[in-house]
C-alpha cells in the first residue's frame, strides 16, 4: 500500500493554474525530493497534500484513505472526521519553522501529543525528552523559541512534528531559511530520519542535499511533473532538456 | 490661596476619588469584554452584521465623548416624555421612568455612555492584535491536528494579549483623563469638584491639584502596564 497517492491533482488560483494535472505516489520508506524553479508549485502541491489548500480536482489517497477525489468535475473531500484523522498520519515541517513563541521547547513539542492525543502529560514529556535528545537540544528544552537559532528551531518544529508519530514527514524547504551552517545540522537530522526508513517527501532547493538523501525525485516546472525518477539518473544523466537547462544553473551557482 | 486652603482642598477632592475610579473601573469591566464582542460582529461572515458594526464604531469613534454623554443622559427622559405626550404607555417606557428616577441614573448613564464609546476602540485594538499573529501559527496548529477552539485560546489569543498590551494602556490612560468629561452632566467627581473650588476661592489651584491626581492616577496605571509588559517578555 502506497503511504500516499496524488493522481493528476489540479489547482489553480483565479485563472492561474498552478497544478496540472499531477500524478505520484510515494510508498513506505520512500524518500521523496520535489525539485524545480520558484513558481513551478512544488510549495502548492505539498499544502493541497496537507489541506492547507484546497485542490480544483484529481485524488488523493493517505495510507489508503481517501482524502478528496472528482465527482463530476468537482473536488470532493472527506467527511471532517476523516481528515483530521488524516491530518495525524501527516506531518509538516515548514519554511519558518512556526513554533509557538510563547510556549517553551518542550510545551511546543508536548502541545499536541497532550491536547489533541489526550496523553498524559508525563508520558507526553517522557516521549518529548527522547525527541529532544534526538534532535540534539538537550540543554535547550526550557529555552523559548527566541532564544534559539534557526537551526535549533528547526529542530524543534521537526520534533513538533515527530511527536506525532505521523507516517509520512513533509519538508516545505526546510533549509531556506537558514545560512549554509545551519543549513547542514538541518540536513543531518533529515539524513538520520531516513535510515530510520521515515517516510519523507522534500520540497528542497538544496541539490546536492536531494540528491545524497533521496531515493526518488521528482523535478517540476509550470506545474507540470517535468521528470521522475532516480536520482543518480535525473542529476547525473537526464535526457530532458528542460531538467538540464535547470540543473545547469543551479551548478553554475 | 495660602497652603491651608490648599490643604483642605486637596483633602475635599480626595473624597471624590472614589467616584473618579468607580467611573474608571466600571469602564473598563464593561467596555473591554464589549470590545471583543464588537470585534467579532464586526468579523462577522454575514454582511449586514459587519456593515452594522462598521458603522457603530465609525459613529463612536467619529462623535465627541461628550456628546454621546450628553446625547444618552437625555435621551431617555425624552423618550419617556414624548411618550406621556402622545399617551403611549407600556411596560418598556415605565421601566426606562423608574430607571431615570433612580439615585444611580446619572451614574448609570456615563457607564453606558463610556462603555459604548470605548468598546469601539477597544475593538479596533484587539482586531489589530489579531490579524498581526502569522497566518503560519494558524497552519501549524491546523497540522497538529488542534481544532479551531484550541488554536484560538491556547496559540492564538495568549499572543494577541501580548501584542495588544502598549496599545491597550493608551486606551486606559485617556480613560483616566476622560472620567473628567462626566462634569458635563453635573456628576461629582474630581474636576466638578476642582473647578467648584475655583470658584470659590477665586483661584486655579484647585485645578493643578486636580491636575496632580490625575497624574498620579495615570503614573500608577503606567507603572501596571509596564509590569505587565514585563511580565509576557519572556518571549518574542
């Protein structure tokens, strides 16, 4: 059974069309890299994933439940039971990190785990403190977000998101930003979640990241998937001039 | 006027104190849970709602206090007259002749009139501290699987409370002031009080006295609200 399955998903905004028509699975496991130009809508496809946008129409399945599908031409999402309990399974790591500023590291990692799971609070924390020495925070799990750099908060809303348990991991650029120091403590926790084989789809800028962790990419443009596939093939070998004229820049970099 | 009479001028105006604070007080216990009421009409989905209050706050905002004071004290024995005039009697208009003959009528009036009043500014001000936190806080929760209640008193609101608080004390600092414009229907508070001194003695001391209460009304408030700001900068 797939983890997830997006078939041709389509969005568009007012007379944009963003998403056309896209198509992928991603199985147990899987790491999955989203690459592509700004504007391709890599940003959009992974918040219709997530329900923070709502798709025009296509389908899409998480751990084979449906989340919305097309009937006569019209998007069609699940009852909202259904969806916030596909929400638990997802997980999402975002660009800026959005911790709760006035919550603490561990309030900001217990918070769900306590208030949406109905845990108790000392097993909540107890599982927090594995995450936290995990992440490598072990000293900062008093510290309030502000206190910390975008690498530890970084880390943190990975732990936030961990906490969860969820089946599959969603990075919306989860380095952009965050200099290039930072940038690799970021890369060495999502490298360490893979060989735990977490499910992880990556909507990236960070090539050579993509292409070291990944064991599937997918290289996007005008919102349409360009290519799919290894990615010592699509990075070393693409026949498509549209791919290499992308990657060409980016080493030109 | 020599220091003895400023003396017992200063003692006579300290018994109105209390009429001052309760004014102030009552304010703030009514227009502020208020505010947030009009705030969320005014975000309200369904259009008249929102245009209704739109219009409430721009009318409040947009007329003299002192007008809106004068406007609600005679308002209601109006109403009552005019229905005596034409002899419509009923229970609603008994009620409002009770209220009116009431030792607390005066009293009651500025609250409603203040409260009314500054509930519109309030509103502005928590609607401002509201759509300043981050859309992401709202989508980082909706991804925790938090609901709609949830986000809104555990992320959102502690947040906005802190946003508001610089705002807030401008608002309760004016207030302080604007208890004074109760004189204009004759209440005894503070300025009636200084500005009957005055004329009695023949001279403005009794307002700078007046003038130094208020200002040490004002210097305790913003000692409160530096504490309190104090207080949420644990974090930012």
């Amino acid at each position: 059974m797939s983890i997830l399955e997006v078939k041709s998903l389509s969005k568009s905004f007012g007379e944009l069309k963003v998403l056309k028509e896209i198509s992928f699975n991603v199985e147990q496991g899987q790491v999955l890299s989203v690459i592509g130009p700004s504007g391709s809508g890599k940003s959009t496809l992974l918040r219709c994933v997530n329900q923070l946008e709502r798709a025009d129409g296509g389908e899409i399945n998480v751990c084979g439940v449906n989340m919305m599908h097309t009937e006569n031409g019209k998007a069609v999402y699940a009852p909202k039971k259904t969806l916030r309990e596909i929400r638990l399974k997802i997980g999402l790591v975002f660009q800026n990190f959005n911790l709760f500023p006035h919550k603490s590291v561990m309030e900001n990692i217990i918070e769900a785990p306590v208030h949406v799971l109905k845990k108790s609070k000392e097993q909540a924390k107890e599982e927090a403190a594995e995450l936290i020495r995990k992440m490598g925070l072990m000293t900062k799990e008093n510290s309030y977000p502000c206190e910390l750099s975008g690498g530890q908060q970084q880390r943190v809303s990975i732990a936030r998101a961990l906490a969860l348990k969820p089946d599959v991991l969603f990075f919306d650029e989860p380095t952009s930003a965050l200099d290039p120091e930072l940038t690799g403590e970021i890369l060495l926790v999502i490298k360490e979640l893979a060989k735990e084989k977490m499910t992880m789809v990556i909507v990236t800028h960070e090539m050579e990241f993509a292409k070291d962790v990944s064991n599937h990419v997918i290289f996007m443009d005008g919102g349409y998937i360009v290519e799919e596939g290894d990615p010592a093939e699509l990075f070393g070998n693409t026949q498509n001039e549209r791919t290499k004229q992308f990657l060409r820049r980016y080493k030109g970099m | 006027m020599n220091f003895n009479d400023a003396l017992s001028v200063t003692k006579l105006l300290l018994e109105y104190v209390p009429a001052t604070l309760k004014l102030f007080f009552f304010t703030l216990l009514f227009s502020i849970p208020l505010g947030m009421v009009v705030m969320w009409l005014k975000k309200c989905r369904f259009k008249p709602v929102s245009w209704l209050t739109k219009l409430y706050i721009l009318v409040m905002r947009g007329t003299p206090l002192i007008l809106q004071i004068v406007v609600v004290h005679y308002a209601i024995p109006m109403i009552v007259s005019n229905a005596k005039n034409s002899g419509n009697e009923s229970d609603f208009i008994d009620w409002l002749r009770e209220l009116m003959l009431s030792e607390n009528y005066m009293f009651i009036t500025l609250i409603v009139a203040f409260s009314l009043n500054y509930a519109a500014y309030f509103a502005e001000i928590f609607r401002g501290g509201l759509e300043s936190i981050p859309v992401g806080q709202y989508e980082a929760a909706q991804m925790l699987g938090m609901t709609k209640p949830q986000t809104f008193f555990r992320i959102i609101l502690p947040q906005v409370f802190k946003r508001v608080i610089p705002a807030v004390s401008n608002e309760v600092m004016t207030l302080v002031k604007d208890t004074s414009l109760a004189t204009t229907i004759a209440y005894a508070e503070i300025m009636l009080i200084a500005k009957q001194q005055m004329n009695t003695y023949s001279s403005i001391v009794p307002l700078f006295i007046a003038g130094l209460f208020y200002f040490i009304m004002n210097a305790i408030v913003t000692l409160v609200f530096m504490l309190l700001e104090k207080h949420y900068s644990y974090y930012r």
